[in-house]
C-alpha cells in the first residue's frame, strides 16, 4: 500500500517498524518484573498510541489491560512501593499512569 497520508505513521514502513519495536521491546519490557523497564515502556505504550494510526493501534490498544494489569500489580507490591523515599508518591505517579493509558487525549 505505501504511503496514505504525510505524517510520520501514515506508511506502511513506518508502521511495520513501530509493529516491531512494540512486539520486540515493548511487550517484553512490560511483561518483565523490572518495575522501571515497566513503566518506562508504558509511557513509550501510550506515546506510540497517541501518534498512531488505526494500522498501528489495534496491535497498540491490546497491550493496555496487559499494562494495565502490571501497573496494578506494583500498587500492591508493598516491598517495591515502600523502598521508595515517599511511597504514597509513588502510588500517585503510578496511578496516573493508569488514567493517562485510558485516557484517549
């Protein structure tokens, strides 16, 4: 198909290199127990999503419940959460990673 538009996502080669960075990167990353690698590539998640095209966001939007479901799962993680300086800070970041991944702005 090519190119359908002007923007950076609107070709078939840019997509297939997002496609890959996401299932070469940034699934793993986020089904890893590194709790930074985590939260650093749900935040690369939600970027690619907010720029992405409808070629790139059903492979996208499939990992946000996985994401999702990992972010809540460091909300609990009471071990990790109180070797932080301030943990109800770090509850409150990662909260608002959650709203930011479903919130579509």
């Amino acid at each position: 198909m090519g190119h359908w538009g002007t923007e950076p996502l609107q070709s078939d080669s840019a997509c297939d290199w997002v496609d890959n960075i996401v299932t070469k990167h940034i699934k793993p990353a986020i089904n890893s127990n590194d709790y930074d690698k985590v939260r650093a590539a749900v935040l690369i998640l939600k970027m690619i999503n907010k720029n992405a095209t409808v070629h790139t966001l059903t492979r996208v939007d499939g990992l946000y419940k996985l994401a999702t479901d990992k972010l809540l799962k460091m909300l609990n993680d009471t071990s990790w959460i109180n070797r932080w300086k301030d943990p109800k800070i770090i509850r409150i970041s990662i909260l608002n990673q959650i709203y930011s991944l479903w919130n579509k702005k």
